[in-house]
C-alpha cells in the first residue's frame, strides 16, 4: 500500500462494503435449474440401462434358443439312430 492511502476516504468507503452475495431469489433460480439438470440426466441414464439391459436379456435368449434347438437336434438324431 502506498503511503497516505489509508485516509483516501474512497479506499476507506470500499473497506466498508459488505462482500458481494448473489441475491436470494437468483440463487432458488439457479438452484432450480441445477435439480431440474440433473433429474433430465438421470432420466436418461435410467433409459441408457433400460436399453443395455433389454440387449443383454435379448442375447441370453438367442443363445439359450441355439443351444436348445442344438440339443433337440442332437436328442432326434441319437433317436432315430437307435431305432
């Protein structure tokens, strides 16, 4: 600080200034926009595993229906070989 400038009245009066905050009504606003941000991106996550879980069920279904249909093949096959 230079010399003489605590009697500067205008350093003085900013010395005096409450420190800033935002205004109450801005920060419901801000806080409001915040909740609604992250309820849209949970939502979507929410459907992202709807999909993955949907695909993976899918799969597990083709899978089991090969493996049945091989085995029905493989029981007829043995059958009308013992025959």
């Amino acid at each position: 600080m230079m010399p003489g400038a605590a009697e500067d009245p205008i350093l003085r009066m900013l010395a005096e200034l409450p420190p800033p905050a935002p205004r109450s009504d801005r920060t419901d606003r801000v806080r409001t926009r915040c909740h609604k941000a992250f309820a849209r991106r949970q939502r979507k996550q929410m459907r992202r595993r709807s999909a993955a879980a949907l695909a993976v069920d899918a799969a597990c279904f083709l899978v089991l229906g090969v493996y049945l249909a091989g085995v029905i093949t493989e029981a007829l096959r043995l059958g009308l070989l013992a025959h």
